[in-house]
C-alpha cells in the first residue's frame, strides 16, 4: 500500500515537472516567433529599393541605408582580419604549446570573465585607447569589437581542439612528424569545423553590437570606400537603427533595419548549422 502510495506520487511529481517543461519550452517557441514575426512585418513593408541603394539626402529629406550596410560589411572584414588569427593562434599556443597549466587556467579565466562583460564597457575602453589617438572612426571601433570577440574566439577554437584525439597527435608524432606538423596537418583539419562555426558566431555579435560602437564609430551616413571607410567616422546597421529610432523617430526605417539584421542572424545560425553537419559528415566517411 506505502509502495502503492509512493509510485502514483513519484508520477505526479513528474507529471507535474515534464508539464513545467512543456510549458517552458512552448513560452520560448512563442516568445522567439513572435518577435520574428512582429518584427518582419513591420519591418519588410518599409524595405524598398531605393531605401537600400541611396544615402541620405537632407535636401530632399529622402533616407537610405547604402553607407550604413558598407559600414557593416566594413567593420564585419576588418575584425574578423585581425580577431582570427590571433584568437586562433593563442587557442593554439595555450591548447598545444603551453605546458604551464595554472597560467593557462587563469588565461582561460579571464577570457570566460571578458566575454561577459557588457559591451558599453568595451566601448568605454575603446573610446580611451583607440578613439583618443586614432578619432572616431571605423577602425577604432573594430579594434574596440576585436577585444570583443578574442576570448570568444579562442575559447570556441581551444574546444574545438580538444576534441580531436590524443590518439592523432601521438600517432603522427609516431610517424616522424613535428610538432607544427602535426598541428597543422592532423589536429586543425580535424576541427575546422568548430572554429568556422565560433568564426560565424563572432559575425553575428559583431552585426550586432551598438552599444560600443556609439563611443567610437560614430554616427556619419557617407559612403566611402573600405580604406577610405574605416579611417572615417560611419554607423554601422544597429548604429542607424538607434539612431533614425530613437534621435529621429522613423520607425519604419528602424523597422527595415531590423528585419534586414533579423534576416542576416537567422541566415548566420543557418549557415553555422551547415558547416557543423558538413564537416561531420565529412569525419564519417
């Protein structure tokens, strides 16, 4: 009878928790698709071609968005420039070369206690060190996102290289191979795919991110090419949605940039789901 007792209890109880679960997940769903939507709607109606092909023109109070999207693309190619190689390499160094684990360990500490510092911080620090002696500018504000995203990157990559086997590394080292051999030719390729993922992750932030950008990018709406660009002050997408939101009060243009970057992260969270399920059908053969 006790056990009689017990058992329908222990089914209420998980009832009640696979119910809780339910529930949770279903507020997430709805939560994430609503914004999707509301967001497209809005959004979607307002995109014109004019809109994305001009700049802004306060003769003939016209809006476009042309030099914010090259701003983008500017500010995305000269992080990403800088950020991979020496996220890359220093993932590789502490991963393979280092032999130190307690200076790795707190290296490792304080790049999973940068990537949670909020981003106006970065923008502050950026604004000192970078804006202070270069000005406002585009390049300012990549190098303030390349500090942004190195312990992004080179935690995502120094994962990613655990996770080939140690079996590889000693079976080539059997085979005569050196260490720089080795690492380029049998444990890189075996985890390209995760530090291409954590490469298109960082794009995303990088789209992204205002907050830091307000300190040292600027607010200009110029076209330039991308030398001349990043040595001139520009605003990026989520700049200009900040600013024609919230210093202008055009909410349809607010509302077109943020269907445009809601389209880019769900392409980018795509594009990653590709390479992992490329790349591990790759290993399977």
């Amino acid at each position: 009878m006790l056990n009689q007792a017990l058992s329908n209890k222990r089914k209420s109880f998980e009832l009640l928790m696979k119910g809780l679960m339910l529930l949770s997940v279903a507020l997430t769903a709805a939560l994430t698709l609503f914004l999707l939507v509301y967001v497209l709607l809005q959004g979607i109606p307002n995109i014109t071609w004019e809109l994305l092909s001009t700049k802004p023109s306060y003769l003939t109070e016209s809006i476009g968005i042309l030099p914010d999207i090259l701003n983008t693309v500017y500010i995305v190619l000269a992080t990403l420039l800088i950020v991979l190689p020496l996220g890359v390499g220093a993932a590789i160094y502490l991963t393979e070369y280092a032999t130190n684990r307690k200076v790795v360990g707190m290296i490792e500490y304080a790049a999973e206690t940068l990537s949670g510092i909020p981003s106006i911080i970065y923008g502050l620090v950026g604004m000192l060190l970078f804006s202070n002696h270069m000005g406002t500018c585009l390049m300012a504000g990549s190098l303030t996102l390349v500090i942004m995203n190195l312990p992004t990157i080179m935690r995502t990559t120094q994962e990613s290289l655990k996770t080939v086997p140690q079996s590889y590394r000693e079976g080539a080292f059997g085979l005569g191979a050196g260490k720089w051999r080795v690492v380029r030719t049998v444990v890189l390729p075996g985890c390209v795919d995760g530090v291409i993922t954590g490469c298109i992750l960082s794009v995303g932030r990088i789209l992204g991110e205002s907050a830091a950008l307000l300190f040292t990018a600027g607010f200009a709406h110029a076209v330039n090419g991308m030398m001349d660009g990043l040595a001139a002050p520009g605003a990026t997408l989520t700049v200009a949605l900040y600013v024609y939101a919230k210093e202008q009060g055009e909410f349809g243009v607010a509302f077109a940039i943020a269907a445009i970057l809601m389209v880019l992260t769900v392409l980018i969270n795509f594009a990653a789901a590709l390479v992992q399920k490329y790349f591990a059908k790759r290993r399977s053969l």
